[in-house]
C-alpha cells in the first residue's frame, strides 16, 4: 500500500445538508469537526506508507476513525460500518454520503504502522494542538498526574498452567515447522498431555501431586529443549520465539540438581522485572500495590486542571507493571515539555515525589512538584527527644556539621546509599561522641560509638526539608485536594474507553491504545465543554454519606488511589 496525501477537504455539501438534517442538535462527531476542523492530515503519516503501491485510504481520516472509536468503545468491525452507515462519521470524515468506506481490517494493519514507528503520540498531538488552536489549552497552568494497573490480554495463569502451555505452545510451532523430526523424538505421553490446552485439564489438588506434575513438564520441557539445541535438530529451529521463550521460562522456574531436573526455589527466581507470566504476552509482567495482583502493564495520565477549560490529558506513559512511580516524573516531564505542555505546578500522590525529582523537576523544567514526600524514618525521629538530621548545624561550602552537642565532623565523604544513590557520610569522632553528655538521644544503637550521618546532596536535602515543612500546613493541605480529581479521569478510562484491560498482547501495542485512550476523553470532554454538560459529582453511597466527619477525612487517607 502506498500513500498519496491528499488535503483535508471540505465537506460535500449533500453530507452537511443530510447530517444537518439528521441531527438538528448535533452529535459530538459533528459538533468537534465543527469546533476543531480536520484533526489529522495525510502528510502527518506519510512516513508510515512506501511511495509506490495501490493507493491506501486516507491516513489521517483512519487516524479520526480510530479515536471516535475508542469515543464510543466500538470494534474495528463496528467502526468499519459506523464509517459506512452513519452519517454523523461521514460529517467528521468529510466523506460522500455514497462512500463504502474500508474493510474492518484496514485498521488493524493501519494500527500495526503507527506501532512499528512509534506514531501512536501523533494521535494524541493532533488532537491537543486543535484544541490549543481554539484557546482550550493553556500552558505553564497546574496538572495532576495518577497511575493504574492495566491487565494483560492474556489470561492469567497459575504456575502449573504458566509451564504447560509455555511447552504446548513451543510444541505446536516445532511441529508446523519440522513435523517428522518432532514425531520422531516425542515421548508417547507428550500427546495426552500437552495436545489441549492446559486450561482444559484438570490438575491434581494435593500439594505433592501437583509438585510432580510440575516436575514432569519440567523433565519434557527440558527434554525438548535438549533436542532442539542438538547438533541433529533441524536448522532454525533455536530461533523460533516460541523456543526462545521456553528457554526462559525454563531458566525462570527449573535447574538441574544432580543431574535432575528440579524446580528452583522462589528466592533463586529472577527479579519480577525480568520475569515472564505468560507464553503469550512475554512484555508483560507480574506486580503488586497493597492488595492489588496483577499482570500486564501501567499506565500515566496527566491532566490540565484549570478552571473554566476542560481538563484535557496531555501526557500518557505506559510501562511495563514493575516500573516504580518515582521513576516517572522526569519522563513525564520530558513528554509534557515535547508538547509545550509543562505547568507551573504538578500535583501527584506520594508514589511519584523522591528528593531528586524535586530538584530535577524545578530547575530543568521551571516546575514545581508537588505531593506528599516521604517522613523521616530514622531512629532518632520515632524516640521522643531524639535528635535527628533536623538537629544538626550544616555548612555546605567548610563541609562541617555541628552536632547538638557542639563537636563538629571528622569526616565528609560521597557514597552510594543502599539503593545507588548518591549521598555524604558524615562521621564524628569517638572521642566527641563517647563522653558526650547527650549520646543517649543522638546514638540509639548499644554497638555505635560514634554518630554518622547519611545526608542528600545540598540541593536535594534542601528540596526535600522545604516540602515536609509546608506539607504540614493547612494551605497545603487544602491546595493538594486538586489532585484526587485525577482518579475520575481513571475511571472515565475505565468506564468509557477499556482502559482496565489491554486490548493487545504487548508493551507498544497496549501504549498505543493508552495513547488513543488519551485522544478519545480529550474528544469527549472538548465536547461536554462545548455543550455545557456539567461535570459528574462524585459517588457516594447511601449508607456511605451516614459516616460521620472525622471518620471519613480518615478513609480518604486509607482509600486506594
């Protein structure tokens, strides 16, 4: 297929007069092609098509039909026949009334370019500069940013499932590729065992069977692999992804012990980040926060938050589900200043805020971070009329630190704290500390002779001492509830668009769907705007609104986020 870029056009005439017609108060397809205009040009995806080859229908047009999609949550075979049939579509794609539109399979392949180019931010560009364009975007304002969970395509399986279909599934692409060799080297059980799937089995319920089990698709597995990785088997058949895949799960969950084949125990097991749970989607991972287990992937969405415009998300950011918040301020950062869309203030929950993101986030971007840090935990905080960090004197330009007692430093040196980051040991002497009058408040420990001191780096130990002070006043408090109305974006995602459960099987397919997520509430919310519609209170069950005050300030603290 090859791409000729045409212009955006008008609408035909017939079009505007039947859709006028048809919808005498508008639908929301036509009230944002009247707001917006042409959101997506041809030229905007002209990379993804080669230059010669039958002529493809229009990229940008695709583009639009891929959002109002996810607008109305409708599949490709759905989308395909609203382009067909509806004559609202027809208006925003500026389309004859007479058009046959595409099969539903042109989006598939049409999604399938955007992913291989990392197109998928265009999409929701376009859609943010229209409305820039139209005065509904404003920068350098205030933004919120929330994580969630998002469930793998694949079903979730148990451990035993996990092994078995991770074996069938390598066994049904041997045998396509080199039937008679997998015929002649297969055992007589494998066909009894892994020929269906292993969801259609019925695994024992005793815990020592089920270890056996376990070990027997453990020895097939490793059986198999041996063979495939002999000097006989047949040539490609190591590069196959599903071989490849067995391979890693085997080393995940298997070794040899004596020359046997045994299952490794959990603590031997390769970190969660590297870890696959399933043959099927090998990018998605396993991940907990508090009681919530899932496996697949999350997601960020960060939102204007200015009165009077509607509150449009100008960042997503999808990641595998091992990816830690307080790794993410600096990319959502680099995303939101790619568009012009870095606020003066960001308002995130406790996840994101570290020492560091503070100082990154001020002086590279001019932002200010805001949301709750985390408390000093050393000993000294927790003992009443113990002296913590707060009660020693800090030169940063002599290097000397006075301690409560008067004596200063002996020594000021940078280390890697236990997690690799960069911070001074200070350490004073024996001789000051051991007679020391006030030892008992400043040296918990019975062993300690001397007191040191792991401190932050001046600006980030200035960064982090100015947040906990004002996070304790009442105007912060006040000013931090903007951010719980990022949780209604969530569930609008949710809700409206599927944004719970990937729709496809991988890490750059799932970000494309989180990036036409974006691009469809963006759509949504423009025209609630333009039709004045008010935005939802938040729910609240009968028995619930009986709670009384103070109980329920503490249960907003408890909730989940």
């Amino acid at each position: 297929m090859s791409m000729q870029p045409k212009g955006p056009g008008e609408i035909p005439a017939e079009t505007v007069r039947v859709a006028r017609a048809a919808f005498p108060k508008g639908s929301p397809a036509i009230r944002v092609r009247d707001e917006l205009g042409p959101l997506f040009t041809d030229e905007e995806f002209a990379d993804l098509f080669p230059a010669r080859g039958k002529p493809a229908w229009s990229p940008g047009r695709l583009a639009l039909v891929l959002v109002l999609q996810f607008v109305e949550g409708l599949t490709d075979r759905q989308a395909a026949e609203a382009v067909r049939a509806r004559i609202d579509f027809k208006y925003a794609l500026a389309l004859e009334l007479a058009d046959p539109g595409f099969d539903f399979s042109v989006l598939s392949e049409f999604r399938d370019r955007l992913v291989e180019a990392e197109a998928g931010r265009r999409v929701l560009d376009g859609v943010l500069a229209a409305a820039r364009e139209k005065g509904l975007l404003r920068a350098a304002g205030r933004a919120r940013t929330d994580s969630t969970h998002v469930l793998s395509a694949a079903r979730q399986l148990c451990w035993l499932e996990m092994v078995a279909e991770t074996l069938r599934s390598a066994l049904n692409t041997v045998a396509e590729q080199a039937p008679e060799w997998l015929a002649g080297i297969a055992e007589p059980d494998w066909f009894k065992h892994y020929a269906t799937k292993a969801e259609d089995s019925r695994f024992p319920q005793a815990r020592a069977r089920r270890d056996e089990v376990g070990l027997r698709i453990g020895r097939d597995g490793t059986r198999l692999l041996e063979a495939v990785f002999a000097s006989g088997a047949p040539h490609g058949l190591r590069a196959l992804d599903e071989v490849e895949i067995l391979r890693r799960v085997w080393v995940q969950h298997f070794h040899q012990v004596g020359g046997e084949v045994a299952r490794r125990d959990p603590k031997d097991r390769p970190p969660g980040a590297m870890r696959l749970v399933t043959p099927y989607d090998i990018e998605a991972r396993g991940s907990v926060k508090r009681d919530t287990f899932w496996d697949g992937y999350k997601v960020h969405l960060t939102e204007t938050c200015e009165p009077n415009t509607p509150n449009l998300i100008t960042n997503v950011a999808t990641t595998d589900a091992t990816v830690p918040d307080n790794v993410m301020s600096e990319v959502i950062h680099a995303g939101l200043a790619v568009r012009d869309c870095l606020p003066s203030e960001h308002w995130v929950d406790a996840g994101y805020p570290t020492a560091a993101a503070l100082v990154i986030a001020r002086h590279r971007h001019g932002t200010t971070l805001h949301g709750p840090v985390a408390a000093n935990t050393s000993a000294q905080t927790s003992t009443a009329g113990g002296y913590d960090q707060e009660a020693f004197t800090i030169d940063w330009d002599q290097k000397k630190v006075t301690c409560p007692g008067g004596a200063t430093n002996t020594t000021w040196s940078n280390r890697l704290s236990q997690q690799g980051l960069p911070v001074i040991r200070v350490r004073f002497s024996v001789l000051d500390c051991r007679p020391c009058p006030v030892r008992r408040e400043c040296i918990n420990s019975a062993t300690a002779e001397r007191r040191e001191l792991r401190l932050r780096h001046h600006d980030e130990h200035h960064a982090l001492r100015t947040a906990r002070a004002e996070q304790q006043t009442d105007g912060w408090k006040e000013r931090y509830k903007i951010r719980a109305g990022v949780e209604g974006t969530i569930s609008q995602g949710v809700g409206r668009c599927g944004l719970r459960r990937s729709r496809y099987r991988g890490l750059a397919k799932t970000s494309l769907q989180h990036q036409l997520t974006g691009a469809a509430i963006n759509l949504a919310r423009i025209d609630a705007h333009l039709t004045g519609t008010p935005r939802a209170r938040t729910r609240t069950s009968h028995f619930a609104a009986l709670r009384p005050a103070d109980q329920a300030d503490g249960a907003k603290q408890q909730g989940p986020n």
